[in-house]
C-alpha cells in the first residue's frame, strides 16, 4: 500500500501549520487518494498525543499514528512515501533529498529561499505578509499569533501535494530514493 507521510511537528511552534489544518488536510486527501494509499501521521514519542488530535477522526487502515518509530524505520518510510508533507523542519529536508515529493508549510519566521527544502519534486506554501521574515523564534512573541501560517489553506496544500506527486513520474531517479550515505550516518550520531 502506497503511503503519504505527514509531518506536523517541527519542535517550533511558530513553524508549525495548526493541527486543525492538518486534520483538514488529511480529509481532502482521503477523499481525493485512491484507497489503495493510507497516511501515517510521523514525530517523536512525546508528539504522538499531540498526532491523535489529527489521527483520531479516521480510520485506522487508513491514517496511523506512527509517531515514536526509530529514526531509521522513519527514513526507511520517508524513502518509500508517495509523498511527504510538513512544516519547515528536518523531515521536509531529509524527503526532499531523498528526491521524495515534498510539500513544505512554511512559516513567515525564516527566508524560505534561505531555509527552504530544496528539490526538484518539492513545493514550498507561504505566505509573504507585511512582518516576515520575523526572524522570531517563539510564537508568543508574534503578535499576529503566526498568520503567515494560518492564511495558508488546506485545499492548497492538498492541491500541491496531489501535483507534485504526479510530477514526481518525470524527475523520480530511482538511485537518488536509495541513498544511504552522509546523512543518516551523521543523523544517527546526534
């Protein structure tokens, strides 16, 4: 069964979309994915109360909590994705470099030219509002309590997400899915 990731956490408040977006995210996508595909909801163990907010309303053949998994049953998932939507975070970066298709929420805090995951099958959502790149780095100090991620709707990202998994045919290199160098190695030190 063909999988789509969702990573809603970036251990950032104010980089992460709300999870009631993402819980509206995830029913446009059942409703538009074949029923052969299933979404698991990635993080820590400590963000898996956290996922059953957006996991809850579904059923469980087809969106899992799969928070708490080890890092290396994650990459092997992320490998593997149909696609990988997030927030600007680590799991966005790893996706895109693993040539996945990626679909990145990301906030107004950071440059998303600067900080963005980059790749040919990844699409970068922001929103350019009058205060940002804020350059903040907690959401209590925003007083616009993060509209630039707010403004950012779910439709959209479905709409993304469905494209760049049909693009993903035209750049998909089947070697670049299967790397395994530097990066899980220098992952696994930390």
């Amino acid at each position: 069964m063909s999988e789509i990731i969702i990573a809603p956490f970036s251990h950032n408040a104010l980089r992460d979309w709300p999870a009631g977006q993402f819980k509206a995210l995830t029913e446009l996508l059942l409703r538009q994915i074949s029923l052969h595909m299933s979404i698991a909801v990635v993080g820590t163990r400590s963000q898996r109360i956290a996922a059953a907010e957006i996991v809850r309303p579904f059923p469980v053949r087809r969106v899992s909590n799969a928070c708490g998994l080890p890092w290396e049953t994650v990459l092997h998932k992320l490998r593997g994705a149909a696609c990988v939507i997030g927030n600007n975070s680590g799991i966005t970066h790893v996706s895109s470099y693993f040539g996945v298709p990626t679909v990145c929420v990301f906030g107004g805090s950071h440059q998303r030219t600067e900080w963005g995951a980059l790749g040919p099958t990844t699409v970068i959502l922001s929103r350019v509002i009058g205060c940002s790149p804020c350059q903040l780095n907690h959401i209590r100090d925003c007083p616009y309590n993060a509209a630039c991620l707010h403004e950012i709707e779910p439709g959209e990202v479905a709409s993304a997400a469905l494209r760049v998994m049909g693009r993903s045919d035209q750049h998909e290199n089947a070697a670049d899915r299967q790397k395994t160098g530097s990066l899980e190695k220098t992952v696994a030190q930390c």
